[in-house]
C-alpha cells in the first residue's frame, strides 16, 4: 500500500486542534499532510509544524469553498505516488438545519462527517476494507452519502453528469454531501484533467446551488460510481443505522404538522400544516456565513 494524501481545508482556524486531534487516527500509516488557508496565521502555522513538521501549509485565496482548496492539492501532486486520499475541512455549527436532506436538531454535521476518522480503531478498519474489496471506492458516514437528491439540487445534478458525459462516463447519482470522506486516489486523476484553476471559481456563497463547489461536490461520487466503484460507510454498526431510519421518520411525521427551521444564509422560517407563518428573523450567527461552510 502506498502513502495516503491528507488534505485540510482550515477556514475557521479555531476548529485546528480538533481536526488534527482526528489526525492521530492515522496511527503509523503513511502519509503527507497538505493544509490549505486563506490568510497566514503564525500561531496556527506554528501548530501544524509542531504536530507535523513535513506538513505543507499552502496559502489559497478565498474562492471555492473548500472544493478549489482540494484540487489546487490534486493539481500539484502525483497521484502515483498515493493509495489513498483523505478530505477534511472546518465547517460551522448551524442549529435546527437541513442536512443532506434530513433535518437535525442543534447536532453538528461536522460530528457525522468526520465519524470515519475519530477513532484509530475505526479509520483502520476504513483502510482495511478497502485494501480487502476491489470495488469499495469511497468512504463517508451514512446522513452523509446522498441518492435521493432533492428537488432544489436540480440543476446542480445535471451540471455534474452533464460534465461526467463530456469524458464518456454516466451513472446514476450518488455522492458525498459536505465533502469529507476517504477515497482511493487514483479516481481522482479524472479531476486533474479536468485542469480546472482559481479562475474558474467565482465569490462562493453559502447555501446556493449551481456553482462550481456544488457541481464538484456531485462530480466527485458520481466519477466513482460511473468508473463501477461503490460508496459506503463501513464504520457505522447496523443498530445505529435502523435507529437512525427509525428516527427519520418519526422526525417527518412531526415535521408534517409544525417546522421551525434555519437555513444557511440564517433565516428562520415556521410552517405549521406546511402554511408558511410571516415570521423572518436573522439566526443569531448569520453574520458569520462564509465562503466555506
């Protein structure tokens, strides 16, 4: 087995020792750590040369999400030279919001996401099963991988396959909502020829379909799929998963007859029977959306 391409995209730096806490899963395997981020902080760059002297700290400008971070990555390396890739980025808590579809109570995201690298034990079973089955081509938590695309996605979806189609390749749609998963590298080398570069990206907001992030975001499990690879979690146990689908639809029952929700950009909207009440008022960290999520 190769080395493994760990790529951080750090834009709220205080999420730093978390994400390089979740690091010390690796254990003794192999790997080169590339963090990206979009302005120079000495005492952040100092943490990550204490943690890891050979890591590589590249400064990017703040342009598509954590999506151009990764490719400007994919573009300067040599996928030869790794097995495995690992995608991780800071992301902001947002309470009561839709997540992959599914709606969450005040639960962060970012604890769903980075489940397949929290412990040492679990990141070694990732990497286990993937060296054992041939056809396993990425790895994400379970709310994170989506099927069933919802109607708003639309357009985003057709962008991706319609971009997967220029290179001969179609498939059905499945991907990885919020882009942090573990992948076999050498799928990625379809994204290198895409040769895509900062100017490509425009101002990414929040929240808003249709952009390049998103499109990428879709184009990157749907290439697996269409190159005959799967997506699966491998970590979560069976009883968590029933639970979960249990809890899914008592949740949308309940949500039938009273919503109370909070987009990204900060806006509550209440719906009771789905009739929307007038009441709009600004969450009280909308401030702080950005250009990574």
């Amino acid at each position: 087995m190769g080395k493994i391409l760990v790529h951080i995209h750090l834009y709220y730096l205080e999420q730093t020792d978390m994400l390089l806490d979740r690091l010390k899963s690796i254990g003794d395997n192999p790997y080169d750590l590339f963090i990206t981020m979009c302005r120079h902080d000495d005492a952040v760059e100092q943490k990550i040369k204490s943690f890891n002297p050979a890591a590589k700290i590249i400064i990017t400008h703040n342009v598509g999400a954590d999506v151009y971070p990764f490719i400007h990555i994919l573009n300067s390396v040599d996928l030869d030279d790794y097995s495995y890739i690992v995608k991780l980025h800071t992301r902001r808590d947002l309470t009561n919001h839709y997540f992959c579809g599914e709606y969450m109570y005040g639960i962060s995201r970012r604890k769903y996401l980075l489940n397949f690298i929290s412990s040492q034990t679990g990141f070694q079973k990732c990497l286990d099963t993937l060296n054992a089955d041939e056809k396993l081509g990425m790895i994400a938590d379970y709310q994170g991988i989506v099927s069933k695309p919802r109607r708003r996605d639309k357009e985003t979806i057709a962008q991706a396959l319609d971009l997967l189609q220029k290179h001969g390749l179609s498939c059905k749609v499945r991907y990885v909502s919020g882009t942090i998963f573990m992948a076999r590298a050498k799928l990625f080398r379809i994204v290198q020829e895409l040769r895509l570069s900062e100017s490509d990206f425009s101002k990414y907001t929040s929240g808003s379909g249709g952009m390049l992030p998103h499109i990428m975001e879709v184009f990157f499990g749907a290439s697996i799929i269409a190159h005959g690879y799967e997506i699966r979690d491998v970590s979560t146990p069976f009883m968590h998963k029933l639970c979960y689908l249990v809890l899914k639809k008592a949740v949308r029952v309940v949500r039938f007859f009273y919503r109370n929700d909070i987009s990204v950009a900060g806006y509550r909207t209440i719906k009771i029977l789905k009739i929307t009440i007038p009441f709009a008022t600004k969450h009280e960290n909308a401030d702080e959306v950005a250009d990574t999520e």
